[in-house]
C-alpha cells in the first residue's frame, strides 16, 4: 500500500476525532466550504491557531451565494433576529469578513 503525503511530503497518520451537535457540525461545514479549504486544512489550521486565507475561486464564490440565499431565507422566516440565532449572525460576520477580502483581492 502506497503512503499518501501531504503537500509538504509529511505522512499523516494520526487520527483525530471528535463530536459535535447538528449545528456545530452545519457551522462548521459552513465555515469550510467558505473557506474553500478541505475539512482537514480549515481544522488543523484553526486548531493550530494559524489564519485562514480565503482565495477566491469559483468554489468560494458559489459557497457564498449558497451561504447568502440560505441567510435571506432564514431573515424572511424570522421577524427579528434575537441572541437565539447567534450561528445565524456569526455566519453573516464571516461572509461580510470574506467578501471584504476578495474585494479588495480584486482592486
């Protein structure tokens, strides 16, 4: 059996797993596909306490309008956005956050 490497040629062999609720998972798929980094890449840069730079590609670009058309969805349900939807709202901090970066990537 052939060992896969990283990109930096390191083989990965430990396993690291962990739980987490419906939503915490939701949030974090959300903060990956954002990202347009793999799971792997997004966590172990997270936990490791090194920035994620986001680099627009069409991936990005289409987990935002994903990310977008669901939060205008859910803003119409809602008739006023209470501490009870804080995902909500930390989801519209990170979007804002990443288009912000692309936009100035692209001046």
């Amino acid at each position: 059996m052939e060992r896969s490497l990283d990109y930096k040629g390191r083989w990965r062999n430990h396993t690291v797993a962990f739980r987490v609720s419906d939503e915490e998972a939701k949030l974090l798929n959300d903060l990956v596909a954002l990202s347009g980094l793999t799971k792997q890449e997004y966590i172990i840069r997270r936990l490791t306490c090194r920035d994620v730079v986001v680099q627009g590609n069409p991936r990005v670009y289409k987990a935002l309008k994903n990310q977008m058309a669901a939060i205008h969805e859910e803003l119409k349900r809602l008739e006023t956005v209470s501490p009870d939807n804080d995902e909500l709202l930390y989801t519209l901090q990170v979007i804002a956050i990443t288009l912000e970066g692309l936009k100035g990537e692209n001046e």
